[in-house]
C-alpha cells in the first residue's frame, strides 16, 4: 500500500512547490518560499523522494536478481537436454 501512495504523495508535493515557486516568483509578498509551511512541505518531499528512490531501487535489484536466476535455470536446462 505505501508503495502505491509514495509516487502520488511525492507527485503531489513537487507540483504544490512548483506552484508556490512560480506565485512566490510573480508576486513575492506571498512569501511562500519563506513560509514555515513551505518548509516543512519541503523537507516532506525530500523525506517521500529518498523513500520512493530507495524503494524504487530495491525492487530494480530484486527484479534483476529474479531474471538473472532465471537466466540460470533456462541454461541449466538446456545443459541437461
């Protein structure tokens, strides 16, 4: 379950800093990229993207190692024919 709500949270978060970038960039009495929200939705998606990278690592790595063993079992066949 978290590794289908990691992708849409870090999503989410990037496209609300890029909105509050680009207002913050047109009128900068908004202050958003001064705010204390903004921080900490920041840091948010700092934490959600490290998570989702090392995640989306992992399972890259499990998968390889699945075909790679796969790879093997195939060969191993073949030898035995």
């Amino acid at each position: 379950m978290l590794r289908k709500l990691l992708p849409h949270a870090a999503i989410i978060l990037s496209m609300m800093y890029f909105v509050f970038f680009f207002i913050d960039r047109v009128n900068s009495a908004m202050s958003f990229i001064d705010n204390d929200i903004t921080k900490g939705l920041l840091f948010l998606l700092c934490v959600l993207t490290i998570v989702n990278a090392v995640l989306l690592i992992r399972d890259d790595r499990a998968r390889e190692r699945r075909r790679q063993q796969m790879l093997r079992r195939r060969s191993a066949q073949r030898k035995e024919k």
